[in-house]
C-alpha cells in the first residue's frame, strides 16, 4: 500500500476554502481515481507544537493506493485537470510526497 499526502502550508498562501476541498476537489480525485484510490483522509490544521501556537499546515490530505505502479497509471490521464481544479480552493503552493505504508 502506498499514501500520497500532499501538505498545504500555513505560511504559503493567503487562502484555503476547506469546504471546496472536502466536497469538490477530493471527491473529484476519488472519482477519477476509481479502484486506484483504496480510501483518503483530510485533515485540517488546529495548533502546532507549542501550546496555543498556529498549524504547520492549513491542511493536508493523503490518498491510499494498492502500490506505486496502480496510482500512477490512474493518475496519470487526470493530471492536467486535477491540477487545474487546485485554484478553486487555494494559492498555496503545496508539498507532495509518496510513501510506502509499512504498518496500519
């Protein structure tokens, strides 16, 4: 199994429509997807580390998938108008990354 988590950071932009993102954009991912996205989870940044410091991230999401090979052959037709969607929710630049789950 294999999670593409993709972080929105809280300094990187001035806006994150958390409503778009929850019922439009990820849906939108699943859906185009198909059998490629096992299950995604989002999450929305409340604190940081410090007692009553801000988020890291405004948001984040992770996306679960069979393995490398199955996501990227699904995404990959997709791409062009997922990335397109990105600026109905937000400026923010986000971080990417793709990792193996190992346990859970």
């Amino acid at each position: 199994m294999i999670k593409m988590s993709v972080y929105y950071p809280a300094n990187g932009g001035s806006k994150f429509d958390h409503d778009y993102y929850r019922t439009r954009h990820m849906p939108l991912i699943q859906e185009r997807l198909g059998d490629a996205c096992v299950r995604y989870e989002i999450d929305k940044g409340l604190a940081g580390r410090e007692l009553g410091s801000a988020p890291e991230f405004v948001a984040a999401c992770h996306v679960y998938s069979p393995n490398l090979a199955i996501f990227q052959e699904a995404l990959g037709p997709h791409r062009a108008e997922i990335a397109a969607d990105v600026a109905n929710y937000t400026d923010i630049t986000p971080i990417v990354q793709i990792s193996e789950v190992v346990e859970g």
